[in-house]
C-alpha cells in the first residue's frame, strides 16, 4: 500500500512553489496541478488523503464542486491570502473541509495536516493508521536504522557517539544512496538538539538562484515574485540541526555565504539589512570527492575545511556484503510496519544478492526488496524468482534450501560450512590419509589457501574480483584473506 500523498491544485506558481518546499519539509510526499489539468492528475496518483486549492483559481468554484465529484469524499482545503474575502458560494463553502491562510509556516500547518491524518484513518477503518505509520518511519530513521555487524559500520556507530553531543559540524562521505541522510538523522536523534527541528535540503537539486532564499528567506518584494516574506532552512532549524544535503553541487557564489554563516553564525535574509543570529548544527553530505573539486575550482578549500572538522566515510554495499542479510530483514520488517506487503527470501537468495555490486547501494536494494513484495505478496523468494541481473550469479550448492532464511546468523553458518567444504574438496590427493608423523592442519590449511589465493590473483592479473569469482567467495572475504596472508595484488 502507497504512502498517501498531498495534492495541490494552484496556478499560482509561487505560492505552489512554496507551499510544497514546506510540505516537504514536513515530511510529505506532494504533486501539484494547475487549474487546467487537475482532472488527469487526480486519476494519476492514489491514494490522496487530502486536496489544497489555492485562492484565485479561476471559476474556483466550479473546480471545487468537480473535485468533490471525481472524489470519494476526499477532504478540500481553500488556500486563500490573510485578509481577504472569501469568495465562495455558500453551498460549495459547506464542502470545503477546511479554509487555510496564506502564507502560513510549519507550526500553523501541522494542526490542518493532523486532521487530515486523522480524517484518512477513519476512512481506512484505522483512525490511527496513517499517523503510527509516520511515527515509525521517524522512529526507524534514527541509530536502529544503521544495520550491520560490519566493521565500517561498528566504526561510524562509534563516531556518531562520539560526537553526538558536541555541535561540532560533520562531514558525511558516500557515494549516492548509500543512506547519509540516515546518518545525519541518527546524528540529530542522538544530540541534545533531538526535540528541535531537523530540517534537510539538497543542494544540488535546487537552482543556485533559489539557493540563498530557501537558505536564507527572503523579504516581501525582494525580486519578482516575491510576494510575501518568507522563512529560510537556517531559521526553521533554529535550535535543531540543518543537513545540507549533496553540499558538493552548491555553487560557488553561496559557498562563501554560507561560510560566513559557519564563521560567524549571522546572515539576512534576501531583500533585508537586517541580521539575524542562528543556533544551527550543521551537518554536510556529499558523493563528491572534494579534494578533487578543490583542485579543479569548483569547491573553496576554506569551506571545505570549516565542513570537515569531523568526518565520517561511509562505505560502498559492495564493501559490507556481509550486512546485506540484516539489512534485508530491517528492510521488510519497515515495510511490514508500515501496511506495504511482505516477503520472505531464501538462503540461496540472500547469497546471491550478496555477490551483486550494487551501483545503488543500499537505496537500490531497498527498490529491490520493495519490489519483490509486490510481486511476491507474503511469499518465498528463491534465486529464480529474482529479477535476471541477478541470475548469472553461481548459487553455491549448500545454499539451495527450500526454507527461508531466519537471520543473517543462519547465512552465515551455512557461508562458514559451505567455505570450509570448499578448502576439504581442495586437498591434494597426497592427504587424503593422515601421514602417520601427523600434521598441523590449521598452519597446512593456512598455507595452501595461502597459495590458491596468490595463485588466483596472478591468473587474473592482479583483479581482486575476478580472483574472488575464480575461489568461489565473496571479494569482500577475500580482501579479508589478502590482509591476513600479506598477498601483494
């Protein structure tokens, strides 16, 4: 079942502009329309649990009484500016659910959203359905959320506890989807900022001339457009923390802006002389090297260096295989939570999955999971019912089971059997009877894995992958071994 999504119907495009960065903000998934094609957009999307129609629609009362009728008593909300009349005929103003002023901040919103909220749930049969599903996917963005036994991941559960508390500016490195805005949140729901705002914006995926007012605010009047102040990131974080999301795409003209606020924790909003304090924590992500970017001019080093007061690498999912088991059962687990199906994999499965490189990482796997479940409600997934990139994968035979896998502990019980296996099929024949002098069979197993790992990496000249392939264990095992017998690529 899909999260239930906001409409908004609005032809103008700043209020509509507006209107959903705050709704983002809230955490919302919304689409927008105008007067024109709202029809079809209704019939696009569901479910719907509530419908903003913003003032000066023209024959706004016509689109009005049409929603009511393309809908099944979904709520109407009428946006219109403070102060002015509403023009509505009575008998269409009985079913509005509500009229909403403009321009209105988070705190004026939330009540209107709640009834909404609470409005869907009675729908549905579970006046508290929607909203324990929000509370979960808050909850579950915290520390929970950081699944895995793996040792970057043990590492960065020790760095956020390490500077949780202090309001030190962090600095999260990944490439994309590898689940840095988890951090950042886990690093907020740990701080003593945690009953304050945290409030996230991507960097790169707003225009750099929007950039500083969705930043910064701005002043009525302050360029065409703007009709009404408005608040930035920065002051709706006030006491919270403020994550800038993808910081490697801002362009340089904000940079030194926003180095000035790291300075000296001042800034004016757009159109205004006036100076406003701010009581952020920062915390900066990107899948860029900036490094590189310094060197090619398109990042300041000064910046660079005010961000990267304590950073935090986050590893590849091609570099944790060993944590995809857990992952998998805290991926199903948030879609049980949240109404949205079921799925069970087999061992077999998990063991391919954890050969794949994923490009997407952890998001990518999470489209995968989600997937699944919708094809395969409630049931059992084995290697053949993955999608076909996943089939040229070789399925160790002590894998094909026809139960599903219980924990990653199971996994890798049946991985240590199946590699022990592995190494008792590659005895010389010269062992297969005990010499009669006996043998210290650890330090001769050591050495001959010793020399099948070297002679597999000259093979294949050198590629760690390839040898990996070759041996039949995962590169991540392998690198493992590398360290342990000091083999040169």
């Amino acid at each position: 079942m899909a999260l239930p999504r906001i409409l908004l119907i609005d032809d103008n495009k700043t209020r509509s502009q507006q209107f959903e960065i705050i709704l983002q903000f809230m955490e919302y998934q919304v689409e927008t329309a105008g007067s024109s094609n709202y029809a079809a957009v209704i019939g696009q999307i569901e479910p719907v649990f509530g419908i903003f129609v913003g003032d000066g629609i023209d024959k706004q009362a016509l689109v009005i009484k049409e929603i009511v009728e393309l809908t099944d008593n979904i709520p109407v909300i009428l946006l219109i500016d403070k102060g002015a009349a509403l023009r509505v005929p009575t008998a269409i103003n009985n079913r509005v659910f509500q009229v909403q002023e403009w321009p209105v901040a988070y705190p004026g919103l939330k009540p209107t959203i709640d009834k909404l909220s609470a409005a869907y749930g009675q729908r549905q049969g579970n006046p508290v359905n929607f909203q324990e599903r929000r509370v979960y996917e808050r909850r579950s963005s915290a520390i929970e959320r950081l699944q895995g036994n793996s040792q970057a991941i043990v590492n960065i559960r020790k760095s956020i506890a390490q500077v949780a508390e202090s309001d030190a500016t962090v600095l999260i490195l990944g490439e994309s989807g590898t689940g840095k805005e988890v951090i950042a949140r886990a690093l907020h729901d740990a701080s003593c900022r945690k009953s304050k705002p945290f409030v996230p914006i991507n960097c790169g995926a707003i225009p750099g001339e929007l950039l500083e007012s969705e930043l910064f605010g701005h002043e009525k009047g302050a360029f065409t457009g703007a009709l009404n102040a408005r608040q930035g990131r920065f002051e709706m974080a006030e006491g919270g923390t403020l994550f800038l999301d993808e910081i490697g795409d801002m362009p340089t003209a904000m940079q030194v802006k926003l180095l000035r606020v790291l300075q000296e924790r001042t800034f004016e909003r757009v159109g205004s002389n006036k100076t406003i304090y701010c009581d952020v924590r920062v915390i900066a992500a990107t899948h860029r090297s900036l490094e590189e970017e310094i060197k090619s001019n398109r990042f300041r080093e000064d910046l660079f260096y005010r961000l990267n007061v304590f950073p935090i690498e986050v590893p590849a999912l091609r570099e944790r295989a060993g944590d995809i088991p857990l992952l998998v059962q805290d991926l199903i687990a948030r879609l049980e939570a949240a109404n949205r199906g079921s799925v069970q994999l087999t061992n077999a499965a998990l063991a391919v999955l954890m050969q794949h490189t994923w490009p997407g990482n952890v998001r990518e796997l999470a489209n995968l999971i989600e997937r699944l479940a919708i094809i395969y409600p409630k049931g059992l997934v084995d290697v053949a019912d993955l999608p076909e990139k996943f089939q040229h994968y070789p399925v160790p035979e002590e894998m094909i089971v026809d139960t599903p896998a219980a924990n990653a502990e199971d996994l890798d019980r049946s991985s240590g059997v199946m590699e022990m296996d592995e190494q008792s099929d590659a005895l010389p024949a010269s062992l297969a009877h005990l010499p009669e002098q006996g043998i210290d069979l650890k330090e001769y197993l050591n050495v001959l894995e010793g020399d099948l790992i070297r002679q597999a990496l000259v093979e294949c000249n050198g590629v760690v992958a390839h040898a990996a392939k070759r041996l039949n264990m995962r590169r991540t095992t392998l690198v493992e071994k590398l360290r342990k017998y000091d083999v040169q690529r």
